[in-house]
C-alpha cells in the first residue's frame, strides 16, 4: 500500500462509518474492496497481468464460495440469494476493464486494462466452471480438498523462482512478449498469499462443519477487505461475520482510536522504517561492507526496519478496520521483548503463527500421536514444530534462505520446549528467587533477540554464501 | 421497473457508451507514455509498451540510460501516417541526459516511431 492508498482508504472508511444503514455500508465495503484491489495491485512487465491477477482472486473467491455450499440443504436457495452480490461483481469488474476506452481518464490499473470481450468471456467461462463443479456428483467435502490442494499448488508455483519463471516464459508466450527476458519475480500477484490463507481456513473450517453459513457479500468482504488485503492481519471468517452483523456508529472516541492507530503505523512504517532502510542490511550492502561492527548495525536496523515496517501496515489495517467497526485481531505485540522463542512466536505475526497452528500444527502432531508407530514425544514435537516453521519459511518464498531461516527458528523453539520442560519441576524454586527470575528472564530477552537477529541474516540475504559470510563478520570469523 | 433493475442498466449503457468512445490519436499517446517510462526507468511499462521484436532494444535503451538523470522537454508526439495496424508518428522537444550537471539533448524531432496496433494496444516497435 502506497501512502496514497491509505490517505484515500481513511478517507474512505470514514464515509462509510458515518452510513447510518449498515445494509449499505456492507455492500459500500464489498465494491470498494473489489475496486481496491485492483488500484494496489502494482504494475508488472506481462501485458494486462494487473487486471487479470485481481480478477483471477476475485473469481478464485466467488469459487471458493460455491464449493463452500455444496452438502448445504439450503444450497441452491443460498446461490438465488446471492445473485445481488454477483451482479454488483461483475459490473464492478466490467466496469473497471472499460475505463480502457476512456482515454486519458483511463484508469484504475496501472495500464490500461483488456478489451471487454476477453474479460466478458472470461467471466462466463468461470461461470460455467463453478457451475460444473457445483453439480458435479462428488462428495462436499472431496471438492474442498481439491480445491484446497489447487490453492496450495498456486502458492508452490507463485513462491518457487523457477516455477514462477516458466509461469512467465507461458504467460508471455500469450501476450506475444519475448520469453527471452521472463524472470521469477514477473508475476508480482499482490495479496495473494493472504487470499490464500483466508479461503483455506474457510474451506477447512467448512470440512470440520465449523464455519457458519456465510452469504456471498459477507464472504467476498472478508476474502478481499482492502484494509488487510495486501499484509493481514489474518482474520477469521466467523469472527468477520460477527463484525458485520452488528450496528455500528463512528463516533468521536472511535474516529480518536482509529485514527491514532493509523498515525502510528504511518509513522513507524513511512518515516521510521523507511529511515532505517538507509542502513539496513541488504544484498548489496552484505556484500560491500567489511567491518564487524557495520555489520552487527545492519543487522540490528534490519531487524527494527522489517519489525517498524510490518507492525506498521498492521497499525494501519487495524486502525482503518476500526473506522468501519470491525475489530481486526492484534498482529504484534512487544515480539523483541519476550524471553523466549515460543513466546516471540506468540507476539510476532500472531496470526500467521494461529493460523499455521491451527491447520497444520495441530493435525500433524494430533495424527502422530494417534498413529501405529508410538512416535517418542519428542520426536513428534521436533518434527511438528520444524516442519511448520519450514513451512512458513516457505511461504515467503521457496529459495534454501527461507527453509533454513524457517529450520533455524523450528529448531530454537523445539531446544525451549526441552529447556522448558526441564526446567518446570524448578519452577517454584525460581519463583522464591526474584532477583534470580529477573536476572534469567533479562538473559533471556536477550539471547532471543539475538537468536532471532541472527536468523534474519538468512531472511534478508539471496543466498546461503552471503548469508555465511555475513555470520561469519558478525562474529568476526571471516 | 426496480430501483436495482434500473441501476444496472444505466451501468449497463454507461459501459457501452465507453466503449464506443473513440480514443484520440492512441499511437502517439503510446509513444509518449513509452518516452516518459524512458525517462523513469520503468522497465516494466518499457516492457509493456514494446512490441515483441522492440524489446531487446527498449532495454538496452533503458540501460544505456543507468548512469544519467532523464527527463522530457517540451514533448509532444502526434501520428503522421496509419496503414492498417502500422503508424508513424513524430514528436517534438527533447530527451534531456545529466551526468555530473553535463546536459546532453537528443532531438526527437529527427526520430519517427514505428507503432503497431497488436490487440487493440499500440506499442512501439522501432524508431529511426
């Protein structure tokens, strides 16, 4: 999000507070959302990928949605009830793709978007598709699953450079552009990875027969709310529901509230965040920087930057949510202050964290304790616990940097669990020792920020080679 | 006739009208947009603004540019001739290179872009 977007998106969620109909405020946030995405989403060398890649999660969410009522007695009556929302997608799609023929007053997309045809085609054929699956004599639940694994594939493909290149080399071979000059990072879908989660808690929850029955303007509302649309937080569907159901009025103390939040996360990330980016560390600056200290300075303003930076857009997603009542979950909460990994874990981006725990954590370690093989516990809780921060390494990008910054922190938090569970019959004797407690619960602060400092070596950095010359000067080796 | 009814046919007819709205003088405002993405550096709408056989020279345009501050003086482009899906067009004022507070100005005036209409988008494909 630019500070354009935001300053525009305030002045936005502040109208649509002030709407005394909630009915309308709802279908107000449903078209400005839609609209949103498209105004974000950055310009990229494919020809027309910046209205094709909106309009691809837009469709990938009507679809989700279908799916979501097949095995619902109220299936069909549900998709009737639908079709306002539907309409108002469409002509919001289609509208937005004929701002093309506005000349200079066109358009919404960074370049001008296809002609109509193609787009009106291809709004059909998704409509053929959903209704094909919809029909089709399979089981709810085998449905979901698939879709669940072509989500996963999109991601897999999105998040892995030679993957994404050859996406690239077809997606040019369409637009007649040389395939010659494809490259990984072509394909710059924004938001996409938040889409992602959003639409697989939904269909996971749907498999448990936990999600509520969710109408299509409330479900797309969620899916592509452009307060969270590019960072997160990553909200619940259920809880979002419950937002949207009730009245709300801005008032001053809420206008106070939200706003403040913003100016925050304005702050930390457009003024403090962007200051530290001068030194923090970087591929280039890894690479020309010799001295210890310099290094141990990068590395400590990477940290603070990418903290400032990420907390930020979340200060803003939440204070903008406030604006129009809804109350998005808290994303950070003092990460570099806690005395252990698991904690950290706990207070930086807590709902990535939630939400990897709740659909993978979980399962794996609940089918490894229910299995044939009795597993040591420890095994189990190693194999869990770094498989997920793999995992999440891997969500942000699928290079050997990502995996062994995510086996870094699986291996750190699976060491706390034993230390932690060493420890715990000495508790109480700890307890009688203030002085002590402090002491080891400062020490504590401190080797977990370093231990996170010293993983984000491998964040920030292109290649495992850098990134051990870099650990290396840090400690003065090299 | 509904409120709702209503609504969508005015967006209906609103859509239609643009349309049919005929775009003024779109080569040369393709070759404009391509000048200013020049002058950014914007490789990505270089890149999109380039017609397949372009592409190699927009870049090497674009990096023989890495090293210099670009702007645009005084430009203004229009279509000289159109056979089909080929035009001409001719622009007037100047690219302005800085180096070290060096000015260097090539003259558009001595240069005709060869613009093609591939899909209904303009893109420049030579210029001599």
């Amino acid at each position: 999000m630019t500070l354009l977007n935001i300053l525009v998106f305030c002045a936005a969620a502040i109208l649509l507070g002030l709407l005394r109909q909630d009915r309308w405020r709802h279908w107000l946030i449903l078209a400005l959302s839609v609209a949103a995405i498209y105004w974000m989403q950055p310009l990229m060398p494919i020809r027309q990928l910046d209205f094709w890649l909106p309009t691809a999660a837009i469709l990938l969410t009507l679809g989700t949605w279908v799916v979501l009522q097949t095995g619902r007695d109220d299936a069909r009556a549900s998709i009737r009830a639908a079709l306002p929302a539907l309409a108002l997608i469409a002509a919001l799609v289609l509208g937005i793709a004929a701002l093309r023929y506005l000349g200079d007053a066109c358009c919404l997309t960074p370049s001008p978007p296809p002609p109509l045809l193609p787009v009106v085609i291809a709004l059909l054929l998704a409509v053929i598709v959903t209704g094909v699956i919809f029909v089709l004599p399979i089981r709810g639940v085998y449905k979901m699953t698939l879709l669940i694994l072509l989500l996963i594939a999109l991601l897999v493909v999105l998040k892995t450079p030679r993957l994404s290149e050859a996406a690239s080399v077809w997606l040019r071979t369409l637009t007649q552009q040389p395939t010659g000059q494809a490259a990984a990072l072509d394909i710059r879908w924004l938001g996409i990875s938040y889409v992602f989660f959003r639409l697989v808690h939904a269909l996971r929850d749907r498999q448990s027969g936990l999600l509520p029955a969710l109408p299509l303007q409330h479900f797309a509302g969620y899916v592509l709310f452009f307060p969270t649309y590019t960072a997160g937080p990553i909200d619940r569907a259920e809880r979002f529901l419950k937002d949207a159901s009730r009245e709300f009025t801005l008032t001053w103390p809420v206008l106070y509230a939200g706003g403040q939040r913003i100016v925050l996360g304005l702050f930390k990330k457009f003024v403090l965040a962007d200051l530290l980016a001068v030194v923090a560390l970087d591929a280039i600056k890894a690479a020309q920087v010799e001295s210890t200290l310099w290094t141990w300075l990068m590395v400590y303003a990477y940290a603070c930057r990418l903290y400032l930076d990420f907390s930020g857009l979340s200060d803003i997603a939440i204070g903008l949510g406030r604006l129009m009542g809804f109350t998005i979950p808290e994303n950070f909460t003092a990460p570099y202050r806690k005395s252990d990994l698991t904690a950290f874990w706990n207070s930086w981006h807590i709902t990535l964290a939630m939400w990897f725990r709740a659909y993978y954590f979980n399962a794996v370690s609940r089918a490894l304790r229910a299995s044939r093989f009795k597993f040591p516990m420890a095994l189990i809780i190693a194999f869990s616990q770094i498989t997920t921060m793999i995992l999440i390494g891997m969500w942000h990008g699928n290079t050997w940097n990502f995996i062994i910054w995510g086996a870094w922190h699986g291996v750190g938090l699976f060491v706390h669990n034993r230390w932690a569970t060493a420890m715990k019959p000495r508790a109480r004797e700890l307890d009688a020792r203030p002085r002590l407690k402090a002491a080891l619960s400062l020490l504590g602060v401190l080797l977990t920020f370093h231990y996170v400092v010293l993983g984000w070596v491998w964040f920030a950095l292109p290649t495992p080679a850098l990134s051990l010359t870099v650990l290396q000067r840090l400690f003065g080796l090299s | 006739m509904t409120l709702r009814i209503r609504l969508i046919a005015l967006l209906a007819a609103a859509m239609l009208l643009a349309a049919c709205t005929g775009s003024t003088d779109a080569p040369a405002r393709a070759v404009e947009s391509y000048l200013q993405a020049l002058a950014r550096k914007d490789a990505d709408r270089l890149a999109q603004l380039s017609c397949a056989d372009w592409a190699d020279d927009a870049q090497q345009a674009l990096d023989s540019f890495a090293a210099v501050d670009v702007t645009l003086r005084d430009v203004s482009c229009r279509t000289s001739a159109v056979e089909d899906d080929i035009a001409s067009v001719s622009c007037t004022g100047a690219l302005a290179a800085t180096y070290q507070g060096e000015v260097r100005e090539l003259d558009l005036s001595k240069q005709v872009f060869e613009v093609v209409n591939q899909s209904g988008d303009w893109l420049v494909c030579s210029n001599d």
